[in-house]
C-alpha cells in the first residue's frame, strides 16, 4: 500500500473484476472510509485460500494494520468500528466415527 490515486490491484485484478459483489468490495474498502483516506492510497494485494468472504476480511485487517502503522491516531477511528480485531473462529476438526465434525450417522434400533 503506497500514497496514490486510490488504484486496487487483487492478485493483478481491479477491485471489480477480483469482488463482482458490491460486498466484498465494501468490506475491503472500509477501512479507508472509516478513516476518510479513500482515494489516496494505491492497494496491491495477493491473497489465497479461503473463499471470497475470508479474502475480503483479511484485505480489511490488512489495510486497517497498514493504516495504523504509516499514522497511529487513526488507531481509535479503526478500533470503534472493529476493523483491527481479528476473527478468531476456526473451523473445527473431524471426529472418528462420524461423517463430519459435529454430523452423526443415522441412528437405528433395529
């Protein structure tokens, strides 16, 4: 991320071509809204795994973390809006005996 004309590059796609859902494309974005720097830094960005929504996220924290490390008083502006909490909820491991985590086979008396 470097001080530009706002220009999105997501594993060398626009912003638009990489998140077709206005969505994500919110979501990667705020940060810069909550701090009102849109349009003044150029993102470039590789991202992988995961699917589109954990992608957006991690942009998000990404950008909220680089925010804060080129001016420390947008800390309080991120921080209120949540964007430098990290979601910590993993998915949880398959159990022997069973077809999925939390999922049984079908129970038969008889």
């Amino acid at each position: 991320m470097k001080r530009g004309s706002g220009e999105w590059r997501i594993n060398g796609r626009p912003l638009a071509d990489y998140f077709p859902r206005p969505a994500y494309q919110v979501v990667a974005e705020k940060p810069f809204q909550a701090t009102g720097t849109v349009g003044e830094y150029d993102v470039v960005v590789n991202v992988r795994g995961g699917g589109l929504t954990g992608q957006s996220g991690a942009i998000q924290l990404g950008i909220a973390r680089a925010l804060v490390a080129d001016d420390e008083d947008r800390r309080p502006a991120l921080r209120k809006d949540g964007l430098l909490t990290r979601d910590s909820r993993r998915v949880e491991r398959k159990k022997y005996g069973q077809p999925k985590a939390r999922k049984r086979f079908q129970f038969s008396k008889r």
